[in-house]
C-alpha cells in the first residue's frame, strides 16, 4: 500500500475551529441587542453560527439594533477583539497541528467569515507569518456556505483545490468546504454536525498530525474519483 500524498494545502476555518470565540461573539450580540432595547438569547445567536456577517448585521437590525450593516460588523467585531486580547481561548490540537504542518512545508491559510483585521489579530497570536495566506469575510462576495472563500484561498495559494484539505466547525462551513472540492473535516463545537459521505466527523484536532490530513486526503479523493491516492 502506497504512502497517502500529502496535501498540497490545508485551509483553516478559525472562529470555533482555531479559536473558540463563539462565546465572545454571542456576549457581544447580546450586548448590542439590549443596548438597542431588544432582546437576544444564545439560542439566538447559535442561528449565526458559520454564517457571514452581513447576514448576521441583517438579522440584528430585525431584532431591533438600529445601526447600518457596517456599524453592527464594526461593533461585534471590536466587543470580540477587546474580548480576544484578554484571552485567546484556543481548540485542543489547533495550534499543534498548524505548528506540524509548517514544519512539514505544507502551506495554510486562514479562511474566515470574520473580517479582516480581526482575522489578523488573531493570526499574530499564533505567530508572524504563520499563514500564507488570508481570506476574510470582506475579501469575498459570496460568504459561506458559498464555495468562494474556499475557492479564492486555493486560487491565492496556486494549488487545486481538490489536493486541499479544510478543517471546520460549522455547518455553514462544511457546506461551504464540500462545495469547493476540498477533502473537509468537521469538529463540532457549540453545533451538532451531521455524519455523511462528503465529509469526515473528528472529534478533536489534539493528537492529529500531517499523516492523518493525508489520510483524509486519500480516503476524499478515493470516495470522489474511485482511485487509490
């Protein structure tokens, strides 16, 4: 049995996959709401979980926030940002796991629906340089679970998408991943992920190294083309 090809990139969603910020951005949802005189739940706010922005700032001027889109993105962003430099509260195995694939030479990048200078934050957390490449909610037109951002992060880094490997928590996201074409693995957080042919279901990231995205690679491209990589 051939050793599985490594993958040519692995493409990283981060809020709930690198970070697990979504706590930070329901405390900052609820915050705004009220401040508006409306009220928000996290139930609520599990509903935006993995969707863009604008969709999201649409959503809270229905529930009363009476601010332009921009100014909601601005407001959550900067609560979520305030939030993040007190604490960066990371996944298990994130940050081994891109620490594995840098040393390995395999490229990756940040593919998130937070915009960019957020997504810069907390891409300096982890270190200068660590990602070779950035896609944020306000370098698409098309947000997850729309294929673009996977798409254009390929497209930047110059490889197939199909020799790609993505890692998500949301079911925006997987949906998004699947219809780039990319081999795409869920670890659920604050949702529940549902099993299927498409995609894989890891429980955790803590423990997992090169060979086991390469795994994956394998197994996707054997499920999509029937051929042994």
């Amino acid at each position: 049995m051939t050793t599985p090809i490594r993958p040519a990139a692995v493409l990283w969603d981060m809020d709930g996959t690198i970070v697990d910020t979504e706590p930070y951005w329901m405390r900052a949802e609820i915050d705004l709401v009220s401040s508006h005189g409306g009220v928000w739940t996290e139930e609520d706010g599990m509903q935006l979980v993995g969707s863009g922005l604008i969709q999201s700032a649409r959503i809270l001027q229905e529930a009363g926030v009476a601010l332009p889109v921009e100014g909601i993105i601005d407001a959550l962003t900067d609560r979520v940002m305030e939030q993040i430099a007190k604490a960066v509260p990371w996944r298990p195995g994130a940050l081994e796991l891109i620490e594995a694939l840098r040393s390995a030479g395999i490229p990756v990048a940040l593919v998130t629906m937070s915009i960019r200078r957020m997504a810069l934050q907390v891409a300096a957390a982890i270190g200068d340089d660590v990602f070779d490449v950035v896609v944020a909610g306000d370098d698409v037109s098309n947000p997850k679970p729309h294929p673009e951002p996977y798409l254009h992060a390929a497209q930047k880094l110059g490889v197939s998408i199909h020799d790609c490997v993505a890692i998500e928590d949301s079911q925006f996201g997987l949906v998004s991943a699947i219809a780039s074409g990319a081999a795409t693995i869920g670890v659920p957080l604050h949702l529940e992920l549902h099993e299927g042919p498409t995609h894989e279901l890891w429980p955790s990231l803590a423990g997992r190294g090169v060979d086991d995205l390469a795994a994956a690679l394998a197994r996707h491209q054997h499920r999509t083309t029937g051929v042994e990589s």
